[in-house]
C-alpha cells in the first residue's frame, strides 16, 4: 500500500469527536509536514477519508479547502461533537 493510502486509512480510524494533527500524522509516517498536506489537499473522497478531523498542532482550526473554508471545517467539526474555542480545539479532542 503507498503512503498517500496509508495515511488515508489513518484518518479513517480517527472516531467522531476526535482530531489528529498534522504532526502527529508526519511523525507517525516518517514524512514530512508537506506531504501529508499534500495528501489531504489531494483527498478527492472527504466523505470517506475526513481530512477535516486533521488539525495544527497548535490545536488551531487552520485551513481546509478552497471550496470550503474554515468555517466549513469549524461546522464539521461541532457537527462530531467537537468544541470549538477561540478557533482552537481542547486538547481532549485528541487522538493518537
């Protein structure tokens, strides 16, 4: 399996009302902040692979497509039952 479907998977395994970070993802895979930005800005099934639940990580809500917004992603996000505060998520929404 390539990286891109790799890290697609993992963020399949992310559950409602949890986030991952960008970092997280590159140290779990061994590959650089770039390219998993790649990846997620390559996502063309984000009703299967929710590149929404993958935050900064500065737990700041960042962000998301040029069709949506972050306010997209913000919606999204509240939606799974995450708490949004001065656009930043709780660290307890974390998941490793």
């Amino acid at each position: 399996m390539d990286i891109d479907k790799q890290i697609l998977a993992f963020i399949q395994t992310i559950p409602k009302g949890k986030v991952s970070t960008y970092k997280l993802i590159w140290d779990k895979f061994c590959l650089h902040p770039r390219a998993v930005a790649s990846v997620m800005r390559k996502n063309k099934k984000p009703e299967i692979y929710p590149c929404y639940k993958v935050i900064a990580h500065s737990w700041k809500i960042s962000w998301y497509t040029p069709e949506w917004g972050v306010s997209e992603k913000i919606k999204k996000l509240e939606k799974d039952w995450i708490e949004i505060i001065n656009g930043k998520v709780d660290k307890k929404y974390f998941f490793i």
